[in-house]
C-alpha cells in the first residue's frame, strides 16, 4: 500500500468545471488505509477530504469546501496512482459533484 502520510500535492490540470487550480495545496495524512487532508488555494478557500486507501494506493474519497463565492461545494473522487520516476507520486483523478450541477471531471494532482 502507499502510505500518503505528509505529502503535500498540486494541482496540475483539471477540466473547466473544477475548482482546483495550480494554486490548491492539499497536505495528506494517512493513518493505516484512511486517509484525509485540508486543502485551500486559487478559488477554494478552504477544503477537506476523507477517504480509504486500498492495497495498491486508489483512494476513494469524499470533499467539501468553501470556495471564494462563500459557496459549499461537495463531491466524490477515485484517485489512481502513478509513481514517477523521481519517485514522486501523481494521482490521477474523476471526480463528480454531489452539489450545484452535478456535473463530472478529472484532474491530475501531484506531489511536490
């Protein structure tokens, strides 16, 4: 399993319906398979997520944040492990609004 546990991640790209940018950090913390993490930067004021790592690093995960609009947002994402060759991890990501359109994306988030 990895172990997410004080990494920090960027966003790197996202579809347009996303609010996460190249200036969201989210800091990672892992204990045994759960994982959660506060996250805030470029439209998101602040952020949270939880979610379950299973035995080959997929998180399933579930956000809510509050973004410059003073807006709830929340959402579920799969996150899939890609280990670079720095050894540095880059997740890539389809997430789904469980609020306002309900629309989906992906993005890709990684470890800096």
């Amino acid at each position: 399993m990895i172990n997410y546990n004080n990494k920090i991640f960027r966003t790197i790209k996202n579809t347009e319906n996303g609010e996460t940018s190249s200036e969201t950090i989210f800091e990672y913390k892992q204990v045994n398979n759960i994982l959660t993490s506060e996250y805030s930067g470029g439209k998101i004021k602040y952020g949270q997520l939880i979610g379950i790592v299973d035995e080959v690093g997929n998180i399933e995960m579930r956000y809510h944040q509050i973004n410059m609009k003073d807006e709830i947002m929340t959402g579920i994402c799969k996150s899939k492990p890609e280990i670079l060759e720095n050894g540095k991890i880059r997740l890539h990501e389809i997430w789904e609004w469980t609020s306002s359109d309900y629309s989906s994306g992906e993005s890709i988030i990684e470890e800096i």
